[in-house]
C-alpha cells in the first residue's frame, strides 16, 4: 500500500510539471503596463487560454529582455513566439515564460 501511495504521488507531480507551451508566430500589439504592479500585457494571438492576452509579471528574473524583444518587435512589425506556463486571471490569460523569433 505505501508503494502504491508513493508511486501515485510521484506520477501525479510529473504530470502537474507540465513544459511551457508555446504559441504559433504573430507580431505583438497592445503592449503596455496597466498598473503600479509593473506586470506587462500583450495581445498576440487568439486561441491560447481564452483570449489574445498574455502577461509578463514584473518579478519574472528575465522581465527586461523579455519585454525589450516585445517591444521591438511589435515596433518593427516582426513576428515572435511566445512561450507561456498556464492561464491565468480566470483562465483568459497567458502566463508568459519567455518570447522568441520564428
């Protein structure tokens, strides 16, 4: 019994530490910053977590580069990936966890 207790429980977290989706190519819009928690959100693309809107929390270790790479992009029209953890805020957001070009 306690072998099939410890098994499950190791199953079920290698199941719950799923890897980082990612989106198909599209160029940015929206990008902007909403409050005094700093966190940043960007439309890009429809489909992923029930909307086009993806955030960038203020306290993720790469904010600044990520954010650069957002912006850049969305002012030269270019197109990027977005790596994205979960959804959050009632499931309509992206959690972003990286960005890179196609």
């Amino acid at each position: 019994m306690r072998k099939n207790l410890l098994f499950f429980l190791l199953a079920v977290s290698i199941v719950a530490k799923a890897d980082p989706a990612v989106t198909a190519s599209a160029v940015p819009e929206n990008l902007h910053i909403y409050s005094e928690a700093g966190n940043a959100y960007v439309d890009h693309m429809k489909g992923y977590c029930g909307s086009s809107r993806f955030v960038l929390y203020a306290d993720h270790p790469k904010f600044d580069a990520i954010f650069s790479l957002l912006l850049a992009a969305q002012m030269s029209q270019k197109e990027v990936i977005l790596r994205f953890d979960e959804c959050m805020n009632r499931e309509t957001q992206g959690k972003l966890v990286g960005v890179y070009l196609p």
